[in-house]
DNA sequence: CATACTATTAGGAATACTTCCTATTTAGGT
DNA sequence: ACCTAAATAGGAAGTATTCCTAATAGTATG
C-alpha cells in the first residue's frame, strides 16, 4: 500500500499538481475497503471541502486509474473504486452492493494461461462473483 | 447448446409467449459469438422485422438473462450479451471491442473456494480480461 | 374457428451515471 | 511576489437503460 507521500513525489515528477482535492480523495480510497461508486466518495469528501465538484471526483479517479493507483469495476451500471490494485477477486453482493475482495494467487497464472492460448496482450483483468454475502444470506432463508 | 424449439417449449410452459422478435432474438444470439450490444441486436433484427423495438430487445434479454439463456457482460459502460452460458473467461480487446471466449476449467475450483472463505453465496461469475487482440497488438508493436 | 384474456409490444419519455465545456482559481517554478 | 499552465466548480450535454401506456397479438378455451 502507498503512502500519500510517495503518491504525491510520483505525481508531481510527472508534471501533475498536488490539490487538496486530490489529497482527499486518495485519502479516502487508502483508509476504507468500502469500494465507493463516485457519487460516494464525493458526498464523504464534501464534509472536509464544501466546494469539491463531481466532475473533480471523476477526473482525479481517472487520473488515478491511469496511474494505476485505483481499481475500477462497474455494478449495476454504476463505477465503483478502489486502492486495492494487485490480483484479486471482488465478490459483489447483489441484495445489499457489498463488495469484498479475496486474494487469489492462480489467477496470475490463468491470466498467463489465457494470454498464450489467444493471443492477447493483456492489460487488466477483473474477476467479479455475485451472489449473497453472509449476512444477506440469511435473510433469504427461511 | 440448447435448440430453438427446446427452448420455446420450456418457455411456454412457464407461462412466456412465444413472439417473432424473441425467436429473432434467440437465433441471432445462438449463431454469433460476437457478444453484441443491445443496440446491435436490435439493428440485426430491424433487418427481418422492420417495427420491433429497442425496448423489446432489452426485455427479451433480461428473460434470457433470468433464465439463463445468456450471459451479461459490462464493456465500457455497455453491456454485451452473449449465449455462451458456461464458465468461461472474456478476453476484450481494448481497441477494437472484439471479445473472446476462453473455456478454463480452474475457474469452478477457484469459486467454490471464495465461497467458502468469505462465506458468499454466489450465484454468477464474471472473469474478464481486457487487452489487445492479436491483430490490435500488431498495430502498436513499431 | 371465434372469443376472451392477458402477456407483450412499439414508441417515446424519463432516469441515471458519466463526460464535456469554460470561465475562474490555484499550484508550483522562477 | 509573479507568471503560467494545470486544475477546478458548476452546470450542460451525452448516452445507455428503464419506465410508461395504449395498441397488438399469442394462446387457452369452448
């Protein structure tokens, strides 16, 4: 896991400027393992900086996601984010939206296994399941 | 790979009619392994049956997708349908929109796994990989 | 085969997330 | 402190999907 600091030196040799705006939302997305959709995490940011827009929020997750300091994975026709950025499986709870991540070391070696047999030249992978998690589970058994 | 006629059948038993633009729908989705967009179908389908609707074509998917006829995936915030319902991964090529299916038979062992870690009940899987194709590759190797 | 019942349809309006636009502000080098 | 380009706020525009409703058409029944 980066430290804000680093992020900030790698940013700024890059040419890119260090704003609180961006400061807060890289805060955000280190401390929680929520994966907030953009909606969420601007509500959270605004508490700290009133005047922080939507369209701020989307465009410094692009820039992390470029920088690949964030993960993005669509649910329901909505983006959600998050710092964890290694291999991993989200599982996605379709009654509640929880997500959690699981690590999984073969899929490194399916990934490799996949791009032999295609051709590919992989850039990304995303392994989702959904289903219910534990606690929405028992609701929906009787 | 299930036949028209079976799969008429178990739909007008469960009390679903059986319509021109559904048999359209199915037998597209049956006889291409190109994952189309909604959109796509419905401009392939225009072609026999001028009046059918968009709204149609999402319909009928979601009771294809429900009876798990076929199988959803999310490509640059547009979903693409495709009737290849086993496990399988996605390779989409980042360039060109093409998508591939690649069978692995790892992938059930690795689901049954996560369920039992993090106590999911998980109902669906997604295992994509974005890259490029082999023809995309070529382009952007000097 | 005609009838009745109700699922399905066409078409367009409404919705929701994301991207785009632009005047203003501000980070960071000098 | 000043300058310049990068970033921002705010809202408008774009786009895929869902929703709404009157009209249509499968299918079971007699």
């Amino acid at each position: 896991m980066l430290q804000i600091e680093e992020l900030a030196n790698s940013l700024r040799t890059d040419g890119f400027r260090i704003t609180p705006q961006r400061i807060a939302i890289v805060e955000y997305l280190l401390k929680t393992d929520d994966h907030p959709s953009a909606e969420r995490i601007h509500r959270v940011i605004q508490k700290k900086y009133p005047m922080v827009s939507l369209s701020t929020v989307y465009k410094t997750l692009d820039l992390l996601k470029e920088k690949k300091l964030v993960n993005e994975i669509e649910v329901d026709g909505e983006a959600r984010f998050d710092a964890h950025t290694d291999e991993h499986i989200n599982l996605v709870c379709v009654n509640c939206g929880k997500i959690e991540d699981i690590d999984e070391d073969s899929l490194r070696e399916i990934q490799t296994r996949a791009a032999r047999k295609s051709k590919y030249m992989i850039l990304k992978s995303n392994f989702e399941l959904f289903g219910y998690c534990s606690s929405c589970k028992s609701k929906f058994t009787v």
